[in-house]
C-alpha cells in the first residue's frame, strides 16, 4: 500500500486485485425467423395499383428468456448475473420457424 497526500487528504492506494471472471454457460440461442408488419412507401394508388401483399421475413438472432401462450420473449445480450438488454416479443402466430444456434469454442 501507499499513502498519498492530495488536498490534504490522505488516501491509501491498493493494487487492484486479479480475480477471474466468473465462468457462466450461456442458455442456448436461437435463429427466429417470423413474419413482420410491412408498410409501403407513403404514396397514393388506385384499386388496381396498389402494392402486393407479400411477406416480410425477418430473422432475429438471440436468447428465449420466457415463453407464454402468444409471445416469446427474446434478449439479444445476457450478462453473467442473467441480466437481460434489448428484449423483444415476438408472436409466435407470426413465427415460421425456430431453430437452435450451435456455439463452438474453436
């Protein structure tokens, strides 16, 4: 330890302790691929020139941290205390398939 004298203040200096991260098995994420609102462009059309009506895949990538009747509840970001960041519910009337992303550690 050492002492410092700053403003007449003194203050004990410590070397920060090394310690290593805690290891935490992440859950399984997953590739979602499900049906989105889509809007045409701001324009005006006629009966007969209107746009088609096709789908709008889109493909999520993230951890499933709930599950109810209607949604699944996906979080992009877990931290090792299970923490979630950028949660989104996806219907899963909307979904169109849902499969599992293998990690590897190579």
């Amino acid at each position: 330890m050492k002492k410092v004298i700053y403003n007449k203040l003194q203050i004990t200096k410590q070397k920060p302790k090394k310690t290593q991260p805690k290891v935490v098995t992440p859950q399984q994420p997953y590739l979602i691929v499900w049906r989105d609102a889509y809007s045409s462009p701001d324009e005006w059309y006629t009966e007969d020139q209107q746009p088609e009506n096709a789908d709008y895949l889109v493909y999520s990538t993230g951890y499933i941290t709930a599950s109810t009747k209607d949604y699944y509840t996906v979080a992009s970001t877990i931290t090792q205390e299970n923490a979630y960041c950028l949660i989104m519910n996806i219907p899963k009337k909307m979904v169109v398939s849902k499969q599992k992303l293998i990690l590897s550690n190579k």
